[in-house]
C-alpha cells in the first residue's frame, strides 16, 4: 500500500497530478559518479564537518507520514524558496565571519548550483518536517553544510548520511543501524531524528538556536563548558563571544551565509534553480523483505536510482526486521504498487536450499551466501547456532550478482578501496 499521508497534500497543494513534471526529482539529487565536492573550509575553504562529539538522551518520535500544517503567520508557497523566506526566524546577521563563507559561495556559483538542485528532493519533505515542529526553516540548509544534500556522504568521523549522524548519537535517537540497514542514510530516519536532536539543544540552550546549531556540530558539552568560562569571566555568553573549535567557530557562519543567500541570491550574484513545494517521492509499504533488484524492476526504475532513494539499505535487499517501506519518485509509486502486489510474499526474496556439511558453522553459511545468522535463524526457526550436518537450511539469496547492486554497502566499498590515487583529498568516505 502507498501512504502518502492525506496531510502532506493539504500541506502543498490540495491535488498532485502523480504522472507529471517530477522526473526532475531523480535526474537531479544525485551528483555525477565519482565527482568529489570542493573542501569546505574553517573560514573560507569549508573543511569536512564530520567529528561529532557525545550527545544526549532524547526521545524518539515514529513518523506518521508527512507533517500535517503547521500554525503560523504566513501560508504555504508553492515556491520552495519563497516558503523558506517566509519561514525564517533567526535574527538576520552579517558580520566578517559570516561574510568570509558568503564570499566562498558567491566564488563557487556552480557548487551551490548544485546542492540546492541535488536538495530538490529532499528539502520539501524536511521544510515540511520543521512546519510540523514550528521549528525554524533554517534548518532546512543545514544538510548543505554537513554534506551537501549527498545521503551517501561519510566522513572521517563515521559521520553518515544528509545529517551526519555518528554511530552513537543514532543510536541514542533509536535509529536502527545494522548489517542490512543504517538508517542514518535514511532521509526519513535522519531527518527525525536529527530535528529532534536539534529540538533537544534548543531546550538544552535555553532557547537559543544558535548555540543549538554550534551543539549539533560539537556535543552540546563542549558548548556548555564555553558558556561557562565566559560567565566566569563575566563576558557575554552568545555564540558570536564563545571560545570553540576552528571548525564550530565556522559552522554557524556557514548556516547563516546560505540563510543570506536563499533570503536574496541576487544581491550576491546567485541564481538559484526552482524547487516546488511539493513532496517529490511517495512512501510504499512492501510487508516484508524485499530483493531491491526485483523493486527496481517492479518500478521500472535504474537499481541505482532505487537505493537513492533509500540510501539506508546496506545489501542487496530491504532488512527482514524492517522497514517495510521502500521511498518511491512519485510518478512510479502506482506502478510499483501494482506490481508488486502480482509477485507473491514468498518470492520477493530468492531462496537458496543449503545442505549443511561436516564440521560447517552456521556462520560459514552466512558468509558464503552473504547473508547474516540472523537471517538465517529467523528463515528456519532455528533459536540458537546449533546445526546438523545433512540438514537443510533455506538462504536468502539476491537474485542477480552482488556487483550488479552498485550502491550496496559492498560495492561501494570496493569501488573506494580500487579508485585511483591521485592526490586529490576525499572527505567523503565509504561505509556500510
């Protein structure tokens, strides 16, 4: 079944034509294979912001589809950027560290070309996500910062996905992260757990979004130890007055350049592509687990295209533990949906009958089919790794050969691992 929440509609515009315009969507979030985006820098040159420091407890919220509207002075615009405009909260700022990282983007028109053009799918989703919380819009470019609206992006500090959660800090926001799936890559997971994360600091700050913003790149710990030395020292206890790191000292400057832009590309030479205020992929319900080569044939989509869309699966199929779900360009959903409904819940994966040998450990049978003894327990029944040589175990098994699934978690690695060195610096990394 499609959920395409009834809210998110009202939200945008009372009717989507489904078979219309959006093929923009997936043409244009991706950036081309192999491309490495230019080194940020502390003050000009944005550096990787990827190391996060510990972060707090907090609570998790299950998403329920898109946002329903939120309250607020202003109406919805069917202009992306206009809706943002109008949504902005923060206190306009300019100063020499802001102005620092504006030049750097008004020197590089093409890259923020495109990051706002690879965020068109994204951004309405998440613009809608901060409406629902009355949170401030601005918010919505921070993924620019963190990793240019790429959901494949890894750092150098296991920072993954558009928000650049570490391990531990997803872990806290109950975001599942295993063999088969890290929803940190996930744009709904991420983007959940992120805003209610950044809900969190805002709280934990007393109020104050921008030092809710500093605590989001470096642990609201070492923010709070910053306060206080200034109090100590009866110096002011803003953000602009704080002693941090090079790299935090830079990451608001950087929310707030884009913030300027976005409020007037053209004073800065800018032009910026449209972006509708429309939900720009649909979410399908798939009941089980699901080979992600068959949903790509299903939907009549590139396998690539498909986990683009759903950055959070590792391997050659959906989590047999969940998320049933699989995010779908807009004008395949019906078709998938159709499609999927003909193919039978038993041959959705493909299964491999195992006879197991002398002396053979139910964890050489998972490596062997590149699977997990999880997979294996749950398909059999079995309740612990005790086996019998001259049994038999059903595997689950993908259906075409594990190259031919070029983003899983296992290609990507090895794409990475046999790329040439050409000295250039690579922030992004791989990781499964």
């Amino acid at each position: 079944m499609i959920t395409i929440n009834p809210r998110i509609w009202s939200k945008f515009r009372p009717q989507i034509i489904i078979f219309s315009c959006l093929l923009l969507a997936a043409a244009s979030a991706g950036a081309a294979p192999g491309f490495v985006e230019p080194s940020f820098i502390d003050s000009a040159d944005f550096s990787n912001e990827a190391a996060f420091a510990d972060r707090g407890n907090h609570a998790w919220r299950e998403l329920d589809g898109y946002p329903a509207d939120a309250s607020g002075p202003y109406r919805p615009s069917n202009d992306l950027l206009a809706h943002l405009r109008a949504g902005f909260s923060l206190d306009p700022l300019m100063n020499k560290r802001i102005q620092a990282q504006l030049d750097w983007f008004v020197r590089n028109p093409a890259y923020v070309n495109r990051v706002f053009t690879r965020a068109q799918r994204y951004l309405p989703f998440i613009t809608a996500e901060l409406d629902a919380r009355n949170m401030p819009l601005e918010l919505a470019l921070l993924p620019i910062v963190e990793s240019a609206y790429d959901p494949f992006a890894y750092s150098h500090g296991r920072a993954a996905g558009l928000w650049q959660i570490i391990p531990g800090t997803g872990r806290r926001f109950g975001i599942r992260q295993n063999w088969w799936y890290d929803g940190r890559r996930d744009v709904i997971d991420s983007t959940n757990g992120a805003l209610d994360y950044l809900a969190y600091l805002y709280k934990f700050n007393n109020g104050d979004w921008e030092l809710a913003v500093a605590s989001y790149n470096s642990g609201e710990g070492n923010v709070r130890k910053a306060v206080r030395r200034n109090k100590a020292r009866s110096k002011p206890t803003d953000f602009w007055n704080l002693s941090l790191s090079r790299e935090t000292s830079a990451y608001v400057p950087k929310l707030m350049a884009l913030v300027a832009i976005v409020r007037d590309p053209a004073a800065y030479g800018l032009t910026l592509p449209e972006i509708v205020n429309e939900p720009q992929f649909a979410v399908a319900d798939v009941g089980g687990q699901l080979d992600l080569a068959l949903a790509s044939e299903l939907a009549g989509l590139e396998l690539d295209t498909l986990y683009s869309y759903n950055a959070g699966f590792n391997r050659w199929a959906t989590d047999p533990a969940g998320p049933h779900r699989l995010v779908l360009p807009i004008e395949v959903a019906d078709v998938f949906e159709a499609a999927l409904a003909a193919v039978p819940a038993n041959e959705r994966v493909r299964w491999q009958r195992h006879k197991i040998k002398n002396g053979e450990a139910i964890s050489q049978i998972a490596e062997k089919y590149n699977t997990t003894l999880t997979s294996i327990r749950a398909a059999n029944n079995l309740k612990g790794n005790t086996i019998r040589a001259g049994s038999y175990l059903m595997i689950p098994v993908a259906t075409k050969p594990l190259s031919s699934y070029g983003k899983s978690a296992d290609v990507r690695r090895t794409k990475k691992q046999n790329k040439p060195r050409s000295g250039n610096r690579v922030d992004h990394l791989v990781a499964s």
